[in-house]
C-alpha cells in the first residue's frame, strides 16, 4: 500500500494546529506557571527550564523509573527532564557535580 502511495490515514480526521495548542495547553505536565523561574526541584538548585527549546520524543524507561516519578505528582515530565538535565551538566563538568 505505502509502494502505490496509500495508507490508512484517515485525513479527515487530523487534528488543526488549534486543536493541537489546545490540547497542549490542556495537559497540566505541559502547563508553565506564571512563575516558573522562581520554582526549583528539591535537590536541585535551578530553575525548571521553559517550554521554550524542548522538543516531543517518543522514549521507552522502566516501569519503575516511570512510577518513581509519576508518585511524585503534577510536573513529574518536568522533574525527569530536571534530572536529566543535572546529569548532562555534570558530563559537560568533566564528571563533577554541580
């Protein structure tokens, strides 16, 4: 099928480029406060970072890595990315924590 040009996308139904900001700004991990600059995650001394500069992924982590962040609550996304982020920082550090 995909050889000829067809597939089973139904078209008709793609969501709008409105459809899609409103389900962004529906979903409260993607939701940024007014004040994100003066949030921190415990144990880490910055700022969550904006939704600015971030890209959609599609990633597959252990079970328990997900339910470890998730039972934190609201903005789990936000701290898995905090957690990340400290670790690309301390490679770029030569390996030595912030």
């Amino acid at each position: 099928m995909i050889a000829r040009g067809e597939d089973r996308t139904d078209w008709s139904r793609e969501d709008t480029d409105e459809e899609i900001e409103a389900q962004i700004a529906s979903d409260p991990d993607l939701a940024v406060p007014d004040n994100w600059e003066e949030l921190s995650v415990p144990g880490f001394p910055f700022p969550l970072p904006s939704r600015e500069n971030k890209r959609q992924v599609t990633v597959r982590y252990d079970a328990e890595v997900v339910d470890f962040f998730k039972a934190q609550g609201r903005g789990w996304q936000s701290r898995m990315n905090a957690v990340l982020r400290a670790f690309v920082e301390s490679q770029r550090n030569g390996g030595r924590s912030r």
